[in-house]
C-alpha cells in the first residue's frame, strides 16, 4: 500500500475512534435528556474536577461523592458527620440509628436498599453508610458498593435531584405527622427545607444529574 494512503486511512481511523468515543460519553454523562455533554462547555471544567480521586477524606471518588451529596442534599446542611471526627460521628449514629458497630450498620443500611426505591429510604442509606465509614465500622470498599448501588437506583427512577429532594421532603412531612402542605413545619424540616433551597442555587447545576457513576 502507497505510504501517503497508509496515512490517511490511520489518521481517518484515529479521527473517527476519538469522534465515536465523545459521542459514547457525551451519551453515558446525559443519557435520556437529548444533550451531549460535548455541547455543554459550561460544565467540562466542574466535570474535569471530578475525575480526580476525592482528597478531602471521604471514602467515595470524587464524582460519586459529589453526585450522592447532591442526592441526600436535605439532610446536608444540619448533619455535620461529613466533618467530624468519628467519635462524633459515633455519637450521632447511636442517637438517632441505634448503631453501635459494623454488624448494626451493615444491617441498617441492607433493610433501607432492600425496600421499593424511594428516595426517602435511599437518600437515607447514602447518609448511614458513609456516617458508618466515618466512624470507621465499615471499609471503604462497602462503602463505595452501597453509595454507587442507591445512586444508580435514584438515577434510574428519577429525572433530577430537585425530584429525589422533593419526594425525600414529602416523605419526611408524612413520617414526622407534619402537615402536608408545609404550613406546619418544624425546625428540623425547615432545615431541610433551607439545604434543598441552598443546592438549588449553588450545586446541583455543577454535577450533571446522568453523569455515569463509577466506584
């Protein structure tokens, strides 16, 4: 073969590997929704940013943890576990899980997967099992297992996080007897209320709700 055609049909095949492997991405990061991410400049730097390993000391990659903190965006501005030492975190599980080893939050956080995905019991799991890790009853390995499990089950049966908080805020009302119509709120579910309202505004435009997720 000619050496100039051997060079064009290899520059050719480069040209059209790279282009089918943007299209493959850009199809995984907003699989459903008609846009590529090629076509959104806007969040290929945030997404760069998320590639990279998690330096902050959690258990998960960088882009699971910022996709399940965007998840269980209600319960992230009153619970301050994610930077407390795990004494504290310890303290926090007792109290309000009754957990007091590994045995007792594996078991917890296996009955809240093992219902109907929902995201009051989902977004409730991610919360448990990277407290439990923090206070160090279980590995970094499950951890990472049970986060990317509720995350892709939220994804699947939600089409954004404003849906999976809005659900999580209606369950909540139910489950603490509060009106259903917000007029009787407590503390707590104001609380929550002001988180859902504050990821509106600053976070969940930067994690894209399809991005694919990977432990």
């Amino acid at each position: 073969m000619d050496a100039r055609i051997l060079v064009e049909v290899t520059v050719a095949l480069v040209v059209s590997s790279i282009a089918g492997a943007i299209a493959f991405v850009s199809r995984l990061s907003y699989a459903g929704t008609g846009r590529w991410l090629v076509a959104r400049f806007d969040v290929l730097k945030p997404l760069g940013e998320l590639a990279a390993s998690s330096n902050d000391g959690s258990a998960l990659p960088r882009a699971l943890d910022a996709w399940a903190r965007c998840a269980i965006a209600p319960i992230m501005g009153d619970d301050e576990w994610l930077a407390s030492l795990p004494g504290e975190t310890r303290v926090m599980l007792a109290r309000w899980w009754r957990i007091a080893n590994g045995h007792d939050a594996v078991a917890r956080v296996q009955a809240l997967l093992a219902t109907r995905c929902c995201a009051w019991d989902r977004v409730r799991a991610i919360h448990v099992v990277i407290a439990a890790n923090r206070a160090g009853y279980v590995t970094r390995e499950y951890t990472r297992s049970a986060v990317l499990h509720a995350c892709r089950e939220l994804q699947a049966a939600y089409p954004s996080f404003d849906a999976i908080a809005s659900e999580y805020l209606v369950a909540r009302r139910r489950w603490a007897q509060l009106p259903a119509d917000g007029s009787g709120d407590d503390a707590s579910q104001q609380r929550c209320v002001a988180n859902v309202a504050t990821f509106q505004r600053r976070d969940w435009d930067a994690v894209p709700f399809h991005l694919f997720l990977c432990a």
